[in-house]
C-alpha cells in the first residue's frame, strides 16, 4: 500500500495483466484525493490499452485494436512482430554453432553408442552396494558401457564416489563427505570392502567405459572437473546436477567441451517449452535430457515431449526404471536411454527386444 501525500491511498495489482485498481480516498481531503484518484485512474485505463509495441494508447492516434497494431504503428517493422507459426517451429532449432558442437559431443563423444542407451544407476543400486567399484565391475561385467555414479569431494579436494552428503545412511556412521580428508574416508568398510572410491581410479580402472556424474555439491565442481582434464576423460563423460547454477559452474570450467544434462529449473523450461511449442536456446554441451517419467502427478515423458526434444537434438534418459512392463513402455514410446538399479532386469528387456549389443 502507498500513501499519497495529498491523502489518496492507493492499492494496486500488476498492470500487465489487465486487473483493477482499487483506490480509496483520503478522509481527510476529499477533494484533493476525488480529483488524483479520477486522474489516476483515467491514466491506467488508458494504460491498459496501450500497444505492446510503442507504449502508445490503442485506439488513439495510430492504433485500432487492444491486442495489436495496424500498419500505421511506427514500431511495426518485422523485426518486432512476434514470430508467427513458420518462424516458432524454426526457432525450435538451435543456433548453426551450438547444433556443431552438440553433434560433435553427440555422435563422436558420449553418445556415440548405438541406442537405446542402457545405464547402470550407481553401478546398480539393488544388489545391495552402490556408487563402488564391485558394484561397477558386476555391472560392467553384464555388459553395461554406461555407468551413472555421483561424486562428492572431500575436504582436502579430491573428488570421491558417494551419493548422499554423509555416511550415515551406507555405513551407519556420523560424518559429512565434505568435513573428511581422503585419508579418513579411505579406510572405511562395509562388510570388509571399501565403499568410497575415487573418481580417478574409477576413470581410470575402465576407460572405455562412459560415466554420467551427477556432482551433488558445490563444493565438488572443481574437484570434478579437474580429476576428468587429468584422466583425458572429457569425451566419455556426462556431467549433471540438479542445480542449474552448479551446471554453469560445470560448463564454464569445461569451456563447454564436457556434455551435460539439465539441471531441474532447465527440464521445467524444456516441458513447458514442448507444450507450447516456444523456441528454445539451450547451452551447446547439453545433449540430454535426464528425467523421470513424471513428476508426482504431472507426466513428463510424453510423445510431445520427446518429439521437441528430438528435434532439438536432445537424447532423453529416463530415471529411475526397475519394472519390465514401464521398460518395455517408455521404450515403445522412443526414449534414449533408460537407468535402472535392476541391472540384470534391464539387460534380459533389451535382450528381448534385439537392443543389448554385449
């Protein structure tokens, strides 16, 4: 609320879209807040119909209508028009340097494998052990070749392989990732085996072997992204995160060079964008969409959905799959790539549908 010097109090919502002022004059001055409250009011009206182009008055002067202008608008050239259908399904396509680049990553990096895409979630998460190098090894020995894993870094910088931010939940001890030296975290054991791995002797136990790392904190950007430039690992990594603001950290440091996903705020812009059918520019190292199936009730992996992303040259991935029936759906439907915990399960439907390539 803001109160007017000459006592008109006056109490507004947004303008722009077209709802009513309320204006209530001051008890004091009547007639000095009658005579601002009817100008201010008469001035938003006519507000309100104002061109979208020029600011100027609809209806006045050089306008006919409240939702356009006719030729005789000054600041009606071309260039301002708002794109009709021919020009929004061409802006669906990214710009002629980041479509290179997106097809260099593509189909001579990451994504150079014949498709669909199989991905052992954290090595396989239900075989009871996770994010570890047995766990890579069981999976990798089925014939998985896309491993997704997730990386933290210590507190003297090195980056490790560990899902959550702390112990607790794999070892049933106290302790943050981030408060612990690699010293400390090395000699840790569940059942007799080490649970947290580098992500360098991981790089570099399987390099052929592509790996999509979810950085899952800040604190492991750098260290992240400093092991894969030392492990000359950039052509067989996807780099992803939930936080977008992390993703630019990422592509920055990479100089765009290491593909990556979208982070939650990027997959929200890119449904909303294959609903409606907007153009959309996306950074040129995102070549995937990494999503689940649906967001509590709202569907997400659609035909509509994949359709857009296609044609933006977007792979989409699907986490995190265990059933058989959803597999062999979400595969009906054209997706790129399915992670599951299940790896044995993955394997046995893309066997049967003539995918598994091991």
């Amino acid at each position: 609320m803001t109160i007017i010097p000459a006592g008109l109090m006056l109490l507004w919502t947004s303008e722009a879209r077209g709802t009513w002022a309320l204006y209530v004059p001051s008890l004091f001055w009547p007639v000095w807040g009658v005579a601002l409250g009817a100008a201010t009011i008469a001035y938003h009206l006519r507000r309100r119909g104002a061109c979208h182009h020029c600011g100027r008055a609809i209806n006045r002067g050089r306008h006919r209508n409240r939702r356009s202008t006719d030729g005789r608008c000054a600041t009606n050239s071309p260039a301002r028009r708002r794109p009709g259908p021919d020009l929004r399904r061409q802006a669906t396509h990214a710009p002629p340097a980041a479509g290179i680049l997106r097809r260099v990553l593509t189909r001579s990096g990451y994504l150079d494998a014949p498709g669909p895409l199989a991905f052992a979630h954290r090595g396989g998460a239900a075989e009871g052990d996770e994010n570890t190098t047995e766990a890579f090894a069981r999976a990798i020995g089925l014939g998985y070749r896309y491993v997704e894993t997730d990386v933290h870094a210590t507190a003297d910088g090195v980056a490790v392989i560990f899902h959550d931010p702390t112990l607790r939940r794999i070892t049933g001890e106290p302790g943050r990732i981030a408060d612990l030296r690699w010293a400390d975290l090395a000699s840790v054991r569940v059942g007799g085996a080490a649970v947290v791995p580098r992500l360098d002797e991981v790089l570099g136990a399987w390099p052929r072997v592509r790996f999509n790392i979810d950085v899952k904190a800040d604190g492991g950007v750098e260290p992240t992204v400093a092991t894969v430039t030392r492990a000359g690992a950039a052509g067989r990594v996807l780099l992803a995160s939930f936080s977008d603001a992390r993703l630019t950290r990422l592509r920055a440091l990479t100089d765009g060079r290491v593909a990556t996903s979208l982070g939650m705020r990027g997959v929200a812009r890119l449904r909303l964008a294959s609903l409606h059918g907007r153009p959309l520019r996306l950074p040129p190292s995102v070549v995937a969409a990494q999503v689940p199936p649906r967001y509590g009730r709202v569907p997400v992996v659609d035909r509509r959905f994949l359709d857009y992303c296609h044609r933006l040259g977007l792979q989409v991935h699907v986490w995190t799959i265990d059933e058989p029936a959803q597999m062999h759906e979400l595969l009906d439907r054209g997706v790129d790539g399915i992670m599951t915990d299940h790896v044995g399960v993955l394997r046995d439907v893309y066997r049967s549908r003539g995918h598994w390539a091991a």
